[in-house]
C-alpha cells in the first residue's frame, strides 16, 4: 500500500477549487480543510468513510449487544400518568 496523500487547504480555497480536493480523494487521499487556521473537515474517499465508520451495518446490527445473549431479561412496562398532557 503507497503513501496517501494529504493536503490542507483553508476554506476560501476549497470553495474555488472543489473539482482539486475531490481529485485528491478520488485517488485515494485526504484534504483537510481549515477554518481560520484550524482543521475543522475532512473529505475522504468513500471507502475510507465506510471502513471507519462500518457504514455497512444497519442500526440493529451496529446497537446489538451479542454478548447480552448470555442474559435472560425480561422487561416490564411501567405506565406513567400526565406524560404529554
């Protein structure tokens, strides 16, 4: 695996040449974007978003808990009065 590249640009920069931080990350880098001299975005290929973020799991899959397999709970309802009135 190469090295990737990362570039800085402020804002102003970004917003008059998008077209040159998406070439960076179509080729597989990242361009951080400053606000006032700090790094406040980041834009990375998709690829790289998916494999941080496990994009690929549904939200049951990404809040299941399978160690709680190993516990049987059975939960209540509790009915609470003047909730909304």
């Amino acid at each position: 695996m190469g090295l990737t590249q990362i570039k800085t640009v402020t804002s102003r920069e970004f917003v008059h040449n998008v077209s040159a931080a998406k070439r960076v990350a179509d080729e597989g880098g990242t361009v951080i974007i400053t606000n006032r001299g700090e790094p406040t975005l980041a834009l990375i290929p998709i690829a790289e978003y998916q494999r941080l973020t496990k994009a690929g799991k549904n939200i049951i899959d990404a809040l299941r808990m399978p160690e709680a397999d190993a516990y049987d709970i059975e939960p209540i309802r509790i009915d609470v009065q003047g909730v909304g009135a």
